[in-house]
C-alpha cells in the first residue's frame, strides 16, 4: 500500500505542506521584500520592460487563453483520456478537471474584490497610488486596485491539481506534474513582475490558493473513494442466513 493509502495520509500531507508554505508565505509577506524586488525593475519613469516582446507579448498576451483550452481538454479528458490521463480512473480525471478550474475561478474571483494597485501604479513608479499592504483589507491605496493575487501565474499553478490526481498510483507522474505546474506558474508570474504588474507575494499568495484548492478537492475525491470502495467490499449475507427470517416472515 502507498503512503497515500494509509488512513488519514492525504489529509496530514496536505494540512503539513498547506500550514508550512502558509508560514513562510506570511514570513515573505512580514519582510518587506515585495517593494525591493520591484525596484530591481521599475524606477521613477515605469518599469522599462513592460511592453517588451517577450514579457509581455509571448508571455502574457499570447497565451492568456492557454489555461482555458488545456480546462477544456481535462474536461474532455474526462470521458474520452488520452496519455497519462489513460492511466487515471474516472473520478480521478473528474478531480483534475473539478481541482484545475476551481483554482482559475478561486484566483479570478479574489482579484475582482482585491483593492491592492499594481507596482506601476505606484507613485515611486510614476503612477498615481500609495503603498497599502494586500493585509489592509479594504484600505484604498488611491489605484485601480484588483491586483491581488497575480492572476496570470495561476495559468501554470492551477494545474497543481495534477499532483493531487496522480499521485496516489503514479508518483512519479504526479512530481513530474508539480514540477511543470510549479515552473510555469513561477515564469508566468516572473514575467509579470518584471513588466510592473504584480509582486513577488501576489505570485507566491496565488501558488498557495492553487494548493490549497487542490489539496481539499483531493480531500474530498478520496474520501468518496473510499467509501465506494468499502460499500464494495461489505459482506453480503449468505442465502442460508437470509432463509430463517423469511420463513418466519411467512408463517406470520
């Protein structure tokens, strides 16, 4: 049996790397590093490189509808796998699919409500918005807002949700999926800090919602495998056990 088949192995797995990660992403978040790393790129004029060809033209605007298509595909993957896909049962496929658009909706829907402005809308940037900390809820930082999390990178780590899937009879799948989850995520999102359009922690805060969406539809995926599977394997009563109770059913 694999680690993951152990009683209760999928949820302290999930809940030590989810609370882990959420430690160091916070402690990232405490140190200050967001603004120093944006000045590596931006100045008083903007930020040089953002409307470069290949930040932002093969990086962003020529893929922006990727992760939409390869949904798509999951979704199509479903009844009809195809490669590694072939080797997942069916509610496995169903939670890459369920996992993968949960987390581009999840991302997208924070976005819509998040009032922190982007690097270059700051004033040191030459915009027109002061600093406010993505923690200040519902503090105005005088910008357009809707900066947080970095939307774009979750066209590489929605897709953590692979891991999840596979990881419970093919591991080495499973890392190799994590593995390009995590570098597509973190060149998609490297792009867009380089252009002045998010920070570092709106990055790292998107990788963790993407886990974290994965990990508790994993959760819930396993669990309902394993009831089906003990519903399967309860013993059936035997005819003869059955026989006495009917015969006393008839003489009543």
């Amino acid at each position: 049996m694999t680690r993951s088949g152990r009683p209760g192995a999928p949820a302290r797995f999930f809940l030590f790397w989810c609370l882990g990660s959420l430690l160091l992403l916070m402690a990232w978040d405490y140190s200050g590093l967001d603004r120093a790393m944006a000045h590596w790129f931006g100045a008083a004029s903007g930020f040089a490189l953002e409307s470069h060809w290949l930040w932002r033209g093969v990086l962003h605007d020529d893929i922006r509808f990727l992760p939409w298509l390869l949904e798509l595909g999951l979704l199509v993957a479903m009844i009809r796998p195809f490669g590694a896909l072939q080797q997942l049962q069916t509610l496995r496929r169903a939670q890459l699919a369920l996992t993968t658009l949960v987390a581009l909706l999840l991302v997208s829907n924070i976005k819509l409500h998040s009032l922190s402005s982007c690097p270059w809308d700051l004033q040191e940037f030459g915009g027109m918005a002061t600093y406010v900390s993505h923690w200040a809820w519902g503090v105005r930082d005088g910008g357009g807002g809707g900066c947080f999390p970095a939307g774009h990178a979750s066209a590489g780590f929605a897709f953590l949700g692979g891991f999840f899937a596979f990881r419970h009879g093919l591991p080495q799948t499973a890392r190799r999926w994590l593995a390009g989850a995590l570098l597509a995520g973190l060149l998609l999102g490297l792009a867009q800090q380089v252009r002045g359009a998010h920070y570092m922690s709106h990055t790292l805060w998107t990788a963790w919602f993407c886990w974290a969406a994965a990990g508790l539809v994993d959760l819930g995926v396993s669990q309902l495998i394993a009831r089906k599977r003990a519903r399967a394997t309860a013993p059936v009563p035997a005819r003869a056990e059955l026989t006495p109770s009917l015969q006393s059913e008839s003489r009543g």
